[in-house]
C-alpha cells in the first residue's frame, strides 16, 4: 500500500514538473518572440470603408477621432478617476494582477476561449494599442508579455499616458481629450471630479453606459459613476464629505459625424449594425481598415432616394416615416434601402425599425392558404358590406369594406383586385387562421412579429417592419423560394484577406403553379385594381402587388415585384393613433396612392436599362365552372353588435 502511495507521489510530482517545464518554456518563447509593434501604428490606423456591390464607396466608419496631450496636462482628479474605475493598485503593483490572470485563463478554458478579461491598465493598453479584442487564451499570453515588456521599457506615467491618448471612450472619440469636447465640449483640463467619474465609468463599456444611446443605460452609468466615487474615497483621492456632495453631471446630446448626413445615414448605420452582429465591434470596424463590400445597388439606391423625393409629399409633418427596402428574387440581396431623409436628424431607420399596421399588405397571405387548398381564383364569394362575424371567443366582429363599398357575388379574383375586406375574412376562416399565419412565417415575416390567428389577421393588423413585407414578396417574386435578406457580400481585412463571406441562404416554401395563380392576381391589381397607378408610370413592363391600407388611414403600403426585383413602401407616424389623411393634399391617404408612386417610380428607373421578363402563365383560371362559397362561413345578424355586453372589436376597414 505504502509502494502505491509512493508511486502515484512520484506521478504527481513528474506530472506538474512537466506541465512547469512546458509553461516556461512557453512562456520563456512567447517572450523572445513577440515583439511590441509600433505604437504609432495603432495611431494611424485606418477607416472601415464601405462599398457598394460595383465596388465604388457608399462612405466610412472612423477613421481614429483622437488628441493627444501629454500626462501633465491631465488633472490629477482625471487621472485618479480612471484609477478609480479600471485599476487601483497601477502604481504598486505590477504590469499583471495574477489573481486576475488566474480567473481569466479558467473562465477562457471553461467556456473555450469566450472568457472574460481580468486586465491590469498596463494590459488593457497592451491589448488595444497592439492587439485584437479577440478573447483567447493565446491572446490572453500575448498581451501579458506585451505588457511585462512595457514595464520593463517604460515607467507608469508613460504607460497611463499612453493609456490615456488611447483607450476607446465611446461615439468615436479615442483617448481622454477627444472624450472630454465629444461629453462635455471641453478640454480634458478643464474638467471637474463629477465629469472626470462619468469618462472613468464609460471606459468598462462605453455601450452600456452613454446615457445618450438608450434610457436602459441611465441607471447603469449611475451605478458605475457611484462606484468610482466610492473608489476615489477608499483610495483618499477623495474625501467623503466632498464625495457626497458630488452629482452625476450632464452629458452632451450624442452627435453623429456630418458623414452620415442624409438618406446615406441609414445604409452606414444598417450596415455597422451587421457588422456588430458578425462580430466586428464598434472599435474594430473604426480603426481596422476594413473593407466591406455590400449587395447594394448603385443605381437602386439612387433610384430609391430619386422616387421618395419625387414623389413624396413636399410638405409632410415632422413624425411622418417613409421606409423602402427593395431585394433581389431569390438570393436575398438588399439591393437598396430608404430609411429616412436625414439620418443626424432622425436616428431611427424606418425600413428596418419601425413598424405598423400592415393593413391588406396581409392578403395574399389568405390567398396563397386558399389556392394551395384547391380554392381557386375563379370562386365565388359574396362582398356585400358590412358583414359580422364570430372572432372565435363568441364575440361578434363586425367588417367594413374600404368606404363601405358592396360588391355583391363576386370572383375571388375581383375581391383581391379590389381588395374586398368581406370576402377575405371568411376566407381566412375557411382555409383555417393556424394556415394563413404559417403562410405568413414561410413567405418572410419572422417571428418577433406578433401574429394571431384570429379572423383580422387576413386584414394585417399584425406590424411588420418594410424589410420583412419586401423579404415576403421577393418570395412571390421568385416563384415560391425564400431567400433571407442580407446586406454583407464580403469583408476584406486591411491585408486584402477574406474574413467574412456573405451567402445565399434560400429553400422551395411554396409550389410553383400557386405562385403563378398568385401572380396572376397580383397583376391585376397594378392594372385595374388598387394599384392601378403602377400601371400609368410603368406601362411596359409587367408588374403585380398589392396595396396595404390600415384603419383610419393611420399606414399605408404598396408592396410589388417584378421577375427582377421586389420592394416594399411604407408611410407611417409616430402614433399609431394618428391618420395619415391631410398629407400632401389628399382626403384619403391609401396605398394606392403615394407608396405605390414612389414604388413604380422605383421600379421603373432602376429596370430602364434591363430587359422587359414576363412572369410566368396562370394555371387553375379559366375553363372550369366556378365554386360557389359566398356562404362558407356563416355570419352574425348586424345587430348583434349592438346587443353584445361585451366590448367588440375595432371595426375593421382596410384596403
């Protein structure tokens, strides 16, 4: 038993004397190896460049918005306040905290390489003047030898200094000086304590705590700014009846570089938001020298913006939202976007962020459910107004046709020329509500999209935003394959090497011969329906779409596609509860009219010089007896809504 003992004694022992031999021997190479790159490097670094899908430049993310002042221009208090924050024991400890270290390589190991940082400041200047933000253990032991040989070539004041001229504070602004007029619209010398603790607090991460970004991180930066007041008392740079009379001062509104000026705010912002999501940071992407090729298209584009300030209303309310996202067939390429006039004055894109009322942007929806249920165009319904209905929790819900218009016995196919609430509501019903919203899910709108499968949904009460409709349609565009909308074609670093390449991520969600049968009607309504001004601006070349009308006209669609190109238009207000009606001189502001100008208008410049396609033939119209279903879903007397004790819903008039 005593031999055994001994034995695994003597393993042990040779097991960790070789995992010590191996460690300094790798760090011991690691040392003579890596080298401190030129600082002045990381100081001319370079913009992100963004470009469209031809190569030529939609603009540019950074370059480097940096002063550098030397150590003794900066206040003692600024200095004690960064301490405070992000390393108290600089000055009497060395370049790396071990017990940091230690926790960071096993939060790395544990979760294979995705750990957190434990960095001294001599660190953190090692890793953002000299390295990636990767998180790794590789890099982890690149910037403790970088920051050991700091120690050993540099004193501590040129190491904070350095820091100091370095480090990211946020909205563009690198080192303390810039911080200071970009927060403050001061010189870093002329700051107070209270200013001096909100700089320190942002260092941690300038996202979470600029209040200016989102109100979530009000609370955040109080917190933080409380902890570095609290660090200054504990370290005596502070005392404590100073301390509590000391309040969080105010920031500076955020203002965004003039390069984001105008409609081409939108695109740069959309794309760094991508980016972001990619993994390239805020950081990255401002001093790296990338180069990011897009899927947007130089003449879409400029034909977007030329539509929208064609044809829009010249004179509007500051609230009114115009949002365009126009995508290729099949492949998912956003090939422009609109979403707004001027992004310094509106930070809120309209084509990807907002959203409203889709209003009968939703039928086609109902429509494709019922042809792939053998119902077809061809059907007979009755489109009489109003109708009342049960909304299926025993309550009556009561349907209006758009200005009460009765239609009478009518063919499926006139009810979506002229977009006949009557007839689609029992249609939704008829195919089943689950369908028609599993529909809606195949052809593009996502899932943080509320829908519910009550009789409305056919009228598209759910909310959408323009970039999800354009995504569904560029399904109907391309006969029935979806394709997910993307914006990043490549990213090239600044050695020309490839680091991210976009793809086509697309599937069959819906048989052809529907899709044809779709068309057909969608066609229609661009002749002789409610999109019939489409017709009048591009009369030679074919199109189909379907306009989008909600309640009270408080949102108004065209959404369309030809074979080479689907696009959606949206108007809408900040209220919801505010009626677009009044807006460039027109009593009824509908789909049919600004969004589909600006829609064919759109199309036809941006197709000019391409060839006219033709979609493809029908299949299930003509030749065969009409079904008759004007009585397929039964209604409610009309005064049942009167009689009902329970509240019913809204009526419902949409077109």
């Amino acid at each position: 038993m005593s031999e055994l003992k001994s034995t695994s004694s003597k393993l042990l022992v040779l097991v960790f004397g070789s995992l010590f031999v191996i460690g300094t021997f790798v760090f011991g190479f690691a040392y003579f190896t890596v080298k401190i790159p030129d600082p002045n490097a990381y100081v001319n670094s370079q913009a992100t460049i963004i470009q469209y899908s031809d190569g030529s430049e939609v603009g540019r993310i950074g370059s480097e918005n940096r002063t550098i002042v030397k150590l003794a221009a900066i206040p003692l208090d600024v200095r004690h306040a960064v301490l405070a924050a992000e390393d108290r024991n600089f000055y009497s400890e060395h370049a790396f905290s071990p017990t940091g270290l230690v926790q960071a390589v096993w939060d790395n190991v544990i979760t294979l390489g995705k750990g957190r940082g434990g960095s001294t400041i001599t660190q953190q200047y090692a890793k953002t003047a000299f390295l990636t933000p990767e998180r790794s253990i590789i890099r982890k032991l690149k910037e403790l030898v970088i920051a050991i040989k700091l120690e050993n070539q540099f004193t501590k004041d040129q190491i904070l200094e350095n820091y100091l001229n370095t480090i990211y504070f946020g909205r563009g602004s690198y080192g303390v000086e810039t911080a200071s007029q970009v927060y403050f619209g001061r010189s870093v010398d002329q700051l107070d304590i209270p200013q001096a603790a909100v700089l320190a607090s942002l260092l941690r991460s300038p996202g979470l705590y600029d209040p200016a970004i989102r109100k979530a991180n009000e609370e955040r930066l109080k917190q933080r700014f409380k902890y570095v007041i609290d660090g200054m008392v504990e370290e005596k740079w502070l005392s404590k009846d100073d301390a509590e009379k000391i309040q969080l001062p105010t920031v500076k509104p955020r203002v965004t570089s003039g390069a984001l000026a105008g409609p081409k705010g939108y695109l740069i912002s959309w794309v760094e938001r991508e980016l972001n999501n990619l993994g390239f940071t805020d950081e990255q992407l401002l001093v790296g020298g990338y180069v990011i090729k897009t899927t947007l298209d130089k003449d879409a584009q400029q034909a977007a913006v030329d539509a929208v300030d064609k044809q829009a209303p010249a004179k509007a309310p500051d609230n009114l939202h115009i949002g365009l996202v126009a995508i290729r067939p099949g492949t998912g390429e956003i090939l422009a976007m609109y979403g707004g006039k001027d992004y310094l004055k509106y930070q809120f894109n309209a084509a990807t962020q907002g959203i409203t009322s889709a209003g009968s942007s939703f039928k086609p929806f109902a429509l494709i459910a019922a042809l792939e249920q053998g119902i077809p165009l061809t059907s007979i319904w009755n489109g009489d107004s109003p109708k009342v209905y049960d909304d299926g929790l025993g309550r009556p819900y009561e349907v209006n046709n758009y200005g009460d218009e009765k239609w009478g016995d009518i063919s499926l196919l006139n009810a979506t020329i002229h977009s006949v609430n009557t007839v689609y509501v029992p249609l939704g019903m008829k195919v089943g509500l689950e369908k028609v919203v599993d529909v809606a899910r195949r052809a593009g709108i996502p899932e943080n999209v509320e829908m519910v499968p009550a009789p409305s949904v056919s009228l598209g009460v759910a909310s959408p935003h323009v970039i999800d409709l354009a995504a569904a349609y560029a399904t109907f565009a391309a006969q029935g394959i979806y394709a997910k909308p993307f914006i990043i074609s490549e990213v090239k670093g600044a050695n020309k090497g490839v680091l991210y390449q976009g793809k086509i991520q697309a599937q069959e969600v819906f048989n052809k011969d529907v899709m044809a049968d779709l068309t057909y009607a969608l066609q229609q309504v661009t002749v002789s329906g409610t999109g019939a001004v489409v017709r009048g601006i591009m009369p030679n070349r074919p199109a189909a779409g379907k306009t989008g009308t909600s309640n009270d006209n408080a949102s108004a669609w065209f959404n369309g596609y030809t074979p080479q190109v689907a696009a959606s238009v949206s108007f809408y207000r900040d209220d919801a509860t505010q009626t677009l009606n009044g807006i460039g001189g027109l009593t009824s502001v509908t789909g049919g009219s600004f969004p589909a100008r600006i829609w064919a208008t759109f199309a036809s410049a941006y197709l000019k010089s391409q060839p006219v396609a033709d979609f493809p033939s029908p299949v299930n119209i003509g030749g065969t007896a009409p079904v008759d279903l004007r009585n397929s879903v039964p209604t409610l007397p009309l005064d049942s809504v009167v009689k009902t004790p329970t509240p019913t819903p809204s009526k419902t008039k949409k077109r």
